[in-house]
C-alpha cells in the first residue's frame, strides 16, 4: 500500500490501521452470514457456538499473523525522481495463512448451507428462506474463490500484486454482505406489504426451516 509520506514509521502506523479497518470489515461480513446460517439452522445452540468458536479462533489467528509480518516488513522511500512517498516493497509469505483459514471457515459455513438446503427443498415453500439460502450460497462461493486466488498469489507472486487482490477481495466481500442484506430486507419489506422501516426478522426464516 503505498502513501504520500516519506517517513516510514509513519508509514507503518498508517497501513496498520487500514489493516485494522479491513480485518473489522471482513468480520462484519462474516458476522452476517454467521447469523444467517445460524437462522438456517432454527436457531440450534451447538451449531452457533461451533460458528463462533471457530471464527474467533480464526481472528485470533489472523490478527496475529497479520500485524506480526507488516511489523517485520520494510518500508521504502521511492527512488522515482518527483514522486514522494513511501512503499512496502515486501511482504511475508506467511499472509497467506488468514485467507487459508477464511476458506475453510467458508467451506464450512457453505457445507451447513448445502445441507441445510437438501433437508428442507421439497417442504419449505418460503420466499425469505429461498432468498437466504440463494445468498448465502453465492457469497460463499465468491468467499471461496477470492480467498483461493489470494492464498495463490500471496505463494506466488510478489507483495505489491497479492495486496492488491487481498484489497479487492475485502471490498467486495463487504458489499456483497450489504447488498445481500439490503436484498432480505426488501424481500421481507414486500411479503409483509409493509412501508414501515423495521428489523429483518430472522425467526421468520427459522420457523420456516422447522416445517421441514
């Protein structure tokens, strides 16, 4: 990530806290369809601890390897007459390791959706709970393919070309999440013919599932 300034350590103090904006960005994404998959579920106990644990043990996880590898990466003052700034010329391979464990958290949240959805195909005749499990899916999958590609090119490539996809891969995780969202809410808007400005209510997805 490059900025307008030619003072490293202030360099470094700036791509810390992008990257903290990032990592709350993608948890905020996360923690959307940690609770739709939970409603998915008819609110079951053991499969939202399950979630839960697992995620904060992937943050945990993440945050360290994150600030651990930008404390021991280098700053560089750009050697291009007229251009001031600095940028972070390497990285650590090792930022491969937090997209690893996004993917498999996504292959297990899209591995409960799937199941979730050949229990209940043929009984279910729910527009919301249609509506969920069509989203949850194709975010997963997107999840799925960006944290592949970033797990490749942070192995492959150098730093200046994976940053650029990891960057990408979070701002379109975090819309999607919003559109998604705003997509269930809508659909909820329109089944209950209402204009007033209300919750998404989740129990109408759950009780849904129980019919199955």
């Amino acid at each position: 990530m490059n900025f307008i300034n030619e003072n490293p350590d202030k360099c470094q103090m700036l791509n810390t806290i992008c990257e903290g904006f990032s990592l709350v960005s993608v948890i905020c994404s996360e923690c959307f369809f940690i609770l739709r998959t939970y409603a998915l579920w008819n609110h079951n106990r053991y499969v939202l601890a399950a979630l839960v644990f697992a995620f904060f043990a992937i943050i945990v996880a993440s945050v360290s390897v994150l600030f651990a590898t930008t404390a021991t990466a280098p700053f560089e003052t750009s050697e291009i007459p007229g251009i001031t700034g600095c940028y972070q010329g390497e990285g650590s391979f090792k930022l491969f390791i937090p997209f690893l464990l996004l993917f498999v958290h996504e292959l297990g949240l899209l591995s409960l959706t799937l199941i979730r959805a050949l229990q209940s195909w043929r009984t279910v005749r729910n527009t919301l709970y249609a509506v969920l499990l069509k989203h949850n899916v194709f975010y997963y999958a997107c999840g799925l393919f960006f944290s592949a590609v970033n797990i490749f090119t942070s192995l492959l490539l150098k730093y200046a070309y994976n940053a650029l996809f990891q960057n990408f891969q979070i701002i379109i995780l975090a819309i999607l999440a919003t559109r998604m969202h705003l997509h269930l809410w809508h659909a909820d808007r329109n089944l209950h013919g209402s204009d007033a400005v209300m919750l998404i209510p989740l129990s109408d997805i759950s009780s849904a599932g129980r019919a199955s």
